[in-house]
C-alpha cells in the first residue's frame, strides 16, 4: 500500500517545513509515501466560500486514481487513539489496498462533491488546528502508527 497527503498550499513556516521533511523520511522506512501540494487558489478575494470550496474539489478530485481510497481530515470525522489509528492503518494494507489518499482541504473544508467521493472521515482533534500544522499532525501520527505496529520504542518514548 501507498498512503499520499493531499494538501490545498504550500507551507509558509519554515521550522514547520523542516519537521514535515524529518518527519516524511521517517515515515518512508516503513511504507511509501508522498506529500502532495495542490497550489493555492488565485484571486480567492473574489470567490465566494462556496466557489472556493468548488473550485479546490475539483482539483483534490483530478488527483485521483479511481482505485484510490479517499479519506478526509475533517473536524467531524472519527476519532482514534495513536493505537487505534496503526489498528486502521494495519486493517487499510490486510485489505490490499493500492493508495490511501488522506486529504487536508483549505480553509473553509470540502465541496460537496469532495465529501460524496470520500470513503470516510477522520479528525485529529476536536481543536482547531492551521492547515500547515494538520500537516505536521498526520505524518507523525502516520509514523507512530508504523512504529507501533512493528512494536518499536518511540510510542512510549
């Protein structure tokens, strides 16, 4: 299985580019991944909420393969435990899935038709978080969650 992080802008921050990087090579020991970065949306100041919404749906639904399954970093999604979340990740590769694409969408969330493509939801937290640190949030987790299925030190760490 490969798992790619579909992510609406680039990240502004530096010290936040740095963790995410540190983060993906650890990440890549354990399965393959990719960190891909659909650019800003121009002349937002003259688009609607909604419009906006359209507009970066239909760029997350054009980076699709159809045997993708898409899961959506949402604040209504389910919620796990770092254990309970490598238990998800163990279940996605017994079922001998090709890609799980994982989405952060922009600042006012997904289009209607995002949500009708997705195969579930996930929150990170019930606090609200910068899409850049969402970022940071789901390659850890994705990490710790590969480092406790193979029943390594850095989860209790």
């Amino acid at each position: 299985m490969k798992i790619k992080l579909l992510v609406i802008g680039k990240t502004d921050h530096k010290s936040l580019h740095q963790l995410i990087d540190e983060y993906q090579d650890r990440l890549k020991h354990y399965i393959k991944f990719e960190l891909e970065v659909i650019p800003d949306i121009k002349n937002v100041k003259n688009l609607s909420e909604l419009q906006q919404k359209q507009k970066e749906g239909a760029l997350i639904l054009s980076r699709l393969q159809t045997t993708d399954h898409l899961i959506l970093l949402d604040d209504k999604g389910t919620h796990f435990t770092s254990v309970a979340f490598s238990e998800y990740l163990q279940k996605k590769m017994n079922a001998g899935m090709k890609q799980l694409v994982l989405v952060v969408g922009g600042p006012y969330g997904f289009s209607d038709a995002v949500y009708e493509k997705s195969n579930g939801k996930i929150s990170v937290s019930k606090m609200t978080f910068s899409h850049q640190m969402i970022r940071l949030f789901i390659i850890e987790q994705l990490y710790r969650g590969f480092t406790i299925l193979r029943n390594e030190p850095y989860h209790h760490a």
